[in-house]
C-alpha cells in the first residue's frame, strides 16, 4: 500500500538512507544532504527539516517547507516536498511542490500516485489559489506526473514548463 508519512525520528534508519542516497541534483530537486553520516544525519538534518516545517530557524528568504517520505508498505520509494506558500523566488522558479523517486521504483506509477496524495496535503496548507509547480523541458515523465494530476502549462520558456494545478 503507497501513503506518504512526514519526516519523523522513528523512522530514522530508512529515512536517512534514503536521504543520503538521493543525489545531489536531479533535474533541479536538490538534495544539500547526500552522502551524509548517519550522526549528521540525527543531529543536523533532521532537527532542520522538522524545524522548518514548523517554520523554525528557516533562512533569510526561505518560507517553511514540509518533508515527506512516499511508502510502499514497509519501503522509502519516493520523497515529496512541500514549500507553505511562495516568495517571489518561487513564484518565478520552484513553485510549491518538489519530487523524487528512487531509481528502482520509477515507471511503476509512483510518481502520479505520490503527487496525488502530496497534493490532497498542500491544498491545506497552501494559501494561494493554484499549486504552482516547474518542470525542465527535457524531463517529460515528470511533465506527464503534473498533467496526470490535473496539471496545465501556464507559460515556457526555452528550458522549462510552469505548470498550474487548481485548487
Ligand atoms: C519524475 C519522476 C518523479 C517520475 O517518477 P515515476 O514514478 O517514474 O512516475 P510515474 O511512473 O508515475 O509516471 C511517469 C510517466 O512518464 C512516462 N515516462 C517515463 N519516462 C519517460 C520518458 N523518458 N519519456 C516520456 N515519458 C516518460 C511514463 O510512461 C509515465 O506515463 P503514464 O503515467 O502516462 O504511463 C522520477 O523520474 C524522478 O524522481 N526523477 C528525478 C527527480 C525529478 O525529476 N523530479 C521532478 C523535478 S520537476
């Protein structure tokens, strides 16, 4: 069975593997974590992502953003980001919503299903009136993921997709 559960210590162990073994960078969802000991792991990055979420010790220009893991019964498959409500940067660039699944999951549905279950989430959080998400052009799974969401390409430019999907 798929759900999504927020970042938590009881699931410390899958949590951080999973983390650290995301990459640094795919296809613009950044991962500051990679490659972390399992002490940083415990004493940094958690502490921060859950802080953060409560909109706690958050940066200059950073708004809170919630983390959660996308489970298949007892297994990490997916992690899915949610950023509470936009700031200009977002607006213009990341928008609301970030997602990565584990390689050996892709192309299995996971995807669509993780951004649905995200979005069921981010309706009640986000206080504007579209999801706003963006998407390279040459990543056309994940484009497919949005529009299978109930997604629309609201402009382009060279590169990349901003795509909507309403409340
Ligand atoms: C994008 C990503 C989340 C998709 O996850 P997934 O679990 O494979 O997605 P799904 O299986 O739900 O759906 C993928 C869809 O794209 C299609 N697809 C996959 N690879 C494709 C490709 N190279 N070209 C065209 N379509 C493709 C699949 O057939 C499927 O379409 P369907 O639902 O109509 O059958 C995953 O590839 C990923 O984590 N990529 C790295 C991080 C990333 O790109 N995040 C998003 C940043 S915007």
């Amino acid at each position: 069975m798929l759900y999504l559960k927020e970042i938590n210590y009881e699931d410390i162990e899958k949590e951080y593997l999973f983390v650290r073994d995301m990459p640094i960078d795919e296809n613009g969802l950044t991962n500051k974590w990679h490659g972390i000991s399992y002490d940083e792991f415990k004493e940094k990055a958690m502490p921060e992502m859950i802080a953060f979420a409560k909109g706690e010790n958050l940066p200059d220009g950073f708004v809170p953003e919630t983390v959660l893991f996308l489970w298949n019964d007892d297994e990490i498959v997916g992690q899915f980001r949610i950023r509470h409500y936009l700031c200009e940067s977002l607006r213009t660039g990341g928008g609301h919503i970030g997602y990565f699944i584990k390689k050996e999951f892709r192309k299995q549905g996971y995807g669509k299903e993780g951004l649905r279950l995200t979005l069921q989430i981010a309706k009640t959080i986000i206080p504007e009136d579209e999801i706003y998400l963006r998407v390279n052009k040459d990543n056309p799974a994940s484009l497919k993921v949005m529009l299978n969401n109930g997604g629309y390409i609201k402009y382009e430019d060279e590169s990349t997709y901003y795509v909507r999907i309403k409340k």
